[in-house]
C-alpha cells in the first residue's frame, strides 16, 4: 500500500486557523483533486466536519475519531424545513443520504483505519495535524504545496519533516491573478526506505 501525505505548508509550517484552510489557491485545488479522485482518503473528525459538503465525491473517505457518533448525526440526519415528509419523500432522501455516505467510513485510530485498506490501495492523507504526524511515521510520500509566506494568524501546523524525505519533484508558480502568494508542488519521498 502506498501512504502518501497531502497538505498546503506555509513557510513556518502553518496549515490553517480555527478549522479553516489559510489560503484559497485554485492551483492546489486542481492539484489535491486529481492526486486523491478515485483513491482512499484519511481525516480526522475535525478535518472532516471542516468540509463544506461532507465526504468528498469520488474517494474513499476513512473519518478517524474516538467520538464516532457525533459525527455519524451529521451523515445521518436530513430535516426538510418547508414540508412534512411522505413516506415517498423520506424514503427518496434516506436512499440519497446513502448514496452520499456509502463512501464514507469511522475508525478509531489511523492504525485500525489502515488494517482495512488493501495493499494495492493507494492512500492519501488529508489532515489535520494530529493525523498527519501520526502518518509522518510509516508515510511514503509527501505531496505538499508550499507556500511563500509567513501567515500572521495561525492556530494548526504540520509536523518537522526535514530529515529521512528527498525532494523527488519540485514545479514553481509566481503570483497571479488567482494566486495571491507564490508556491510550488512539492514531492518527497523517504531516503530510505522503512
């Protein structure tokens, strides 16, 4: 199994602030997209209640988190606001909730979520800190955006990951007119293997 670790890094190693992603870059969207479409993605419970629309499409989502149950309320409960519910009407969204969430699976830690992957999965972890450092330990690729800038306001930061990674890959953008920072992809892999 390949576990590969996806993140936006500032220069200090800022990843966001109070639940949020600090910077919007299209690029790096484009990016997470097209790595993890069709692959397994990793979270913790506060990464995943920090997503707009819940699990996302077209990926396996693992959601790691001691607290299960209240974050299967926030899959499982559809209210409709402007009119009772028929049976037909409840029977259609509950089929539809489903098929939103069949993508989406709880562990407990990221040890448990990792005993039922496959070993030709390919894996992607997408945050936060905790779960990252966690996943620095027995990852084979780092996928990071790096940022240059030093953001004022930040609260979650990325691991240490300078010794046993070797840069594999580096592609530079300058600023633009959707990108207010400079940043550039950057792919590591272990010097040596685990």
């Amino acid at each position: 199994m390949m576990i590969s670790i996806i993140a936006a890094v500032a220069k200090n190693r800022a990843i966001g602030y109070k639940n949020k992603l600090i910077y919007w870059l299209p690029n790096d969207l484009k990016r997470f997209k097209a790595l993890t479409t069709g692959h397994t993605i990793i979270m913790g419970r506060n990464t995943y209640l920090s997503l707009p629309k819940g699990a996302l499409p077209n990926r396996r989502n693992i959601v790691l988190s001691r607290k299960i149950k209240n974050v299967e309320m926030r899959t499982e409960s559809v209210e409709f606001a402007t009119a009772k519910p028929s049976p037909d009407r409840t029977a259609a969204a509950n089929s539809k909730l489903s098929t939103l969430n069949s993508n989406l699976e709880f562990y407990s830690s990221l040890e448990e979520a990792l005993a039922h992957c496959t070993p030709d999965e390919e894996i992607y972890i997408i945050g936060g800190a905790s779960v990252y450092k966690q996943a620095l330990k027995i990852a084979d690729r780092l996928c990071l955006t790096e940022i240059d800038d030093t953001p004022a306001e930040a609260d979650t930061f990325f691991p240490s990951y300078d010794e046993g990674w070797k840069e594999e890959s580096r592609e530079d953008h300058p600023v633009d007119d959707r990108h207010d920072f400079p940043y550039s992809f950057v792919d590591y892999v272990r010097a040596e293997p685990q």
